[in-house]
C-alpha cells in the first residue's frame, strides 16, 4: 500500500514555518519501511525560536484565569475528538502501531484534557475556597474573639474601684463601669417601651408580607 507524501512544517509561535536552516528530512513508516511524510529537519537555532516564542507567549498565558485555561483545554479536546481517526490513522503510520491498537489512544488523550481542564477549575475554586474561608470565616471569628477579650478585660478593671478616676464606687462598682451600665439599661427601656407603644420594630427587618401570585404582573390565578 502505497502513501501519499506530504511536506509537513513546524508550528512556531503561532505559525507554520521550515527550518531555518532549510533541511528537510524524511518520515518513514517502521512497518513498511514507505515514506509517509517530510519534516523540517530542526537545529539548535530553531529550538532558540521556539523556546523565545514560548517565553513570549508566557507573558500573557501567565494571566489568563483557571476558567480561561480551562475553555482553551477543552476547545481543544474537542478538536481531537472531531480528528480523532484521522489522528489515530497517522499515529499507526508514524509507528507502525495496529490500527486497533492506535483507534483507543485519541480518545484518552481527549479524556485527558477534560480531566486537567476541570482541575484546574477546582483548583481556583479551592482557592477561593480558602480565601473565602479566611476573610469571611477565621478573620471575623479571630476579630470576635479580640473583641470579647477586651470587653471583659475593659469590664473588670472599669468595676475596680482602684482604676476609677474618682476613687469612688457605685453598687460596688466602678463610677465608669456604672456610667456604661446605666446607658445599656437606659438603651434596652427605651426600645422596650417603643415596641409597647405599637410602634415597628427598630432593628432587624419588616415581618414578611404575603403577596399573591401574580400581583403586580396583570397576571391573575383563577
């Protein structure tokens, strides 16, 4: 069975391109000894613009999101599945591999990208996880617990009479302590008699209020 040859190039920074130095060299199937196709016989000078083009291309991969990386994987193992014979058919050629042998491996190199398209979105998702978990959980816990310490720490030397600027003592308190306390009582009478007065609530929000379905809408239930 003969093979079409076909002259192949390389793909550099996001083009087809010979080598530099113009060499080709040929491709040759290990089970038939038949020429398949003709590649750029590479050099060290085109291994340098590879690895320049790959730098390059870092400086904007480097900020592309774990949802953005994603897509791009993805979009491209949807690409080998739609090539996934003509794939395998050159991958049995290139090595000699049985065709039923060659016909498994796109669709697990496919496969292979979804799983590490999908990794690298639960990677950003554990991320936040963690920033979240930090800003929203121990932060707020560890400010609480500051907070408490100092309030009870305020709380028992404001009700030593020793720390008290006049000296003097209230109910076998501190004046400052009392001053604090009568303010908190004052404070907790007031809202007391506010809500006795019928009045709303002064904290929290308004009890909820049942709306018909549809109301508002020029929609009505029958």
């Amino acid at each position: 069975m003969s093979v079409a040859v076909g002259q192949q190039k390389m793909f550099v920074d996001g083009a087809f391109v010979d080598a530099l130095s113009g060499e080709t060299m040929e491709v040759l199937n290990p089970a038939t000894g038949e020429t398949i196709a003709e590649v750029p016989k590479s050099g060290v000078e085109d291994v340098d613009r590879a690895v320049a083009a790959a730098e390059q291309a870092w400086e904007t991969w480097r900020w592309k999101t774990p949802k953005d990386r994603m897509e791009l994987l993805l979009k491209l193992a949807d690409v080998m599945d739609e090539n996934a014979e003509e794939l395998a058919r050159l991958e049995s050629l290139n090595v000699g591999k049985p065709w039923w042998v060659a016909v498994d491996e796109p669709p697990v190199m496919s496969d292979n990208l979804r799983f590490f398209a999908g990794a690298a979105r639960n990677l950003d998702e554990l991320r936040r996880s963690v920033k979240n978990l930090i800003f929203i959980g121990i932060a707020p816990l560890t400010g609480a617990a500051i907070l408490a310490y100092l309030f009870v720490k305020a709380t028992i030397d404001l009700a030593d009479v020793e720390n008290s600027y006049s000296g003097q003592s209230v109910l076998g308190m501190g004046v400052p302590l009392a001053i604090a306390l009568g303010f908190f009582l004052l404070g907790a009478v007031l809202l007391v008699a506010w809500r006795l007065a019928g009045n709303e609530r002064f904290f929290g929000r308004r009890a909820f209020e049942a709306v018909e379905p549809g109301a508002g809408t020029g929609v009505s239930r029958t």
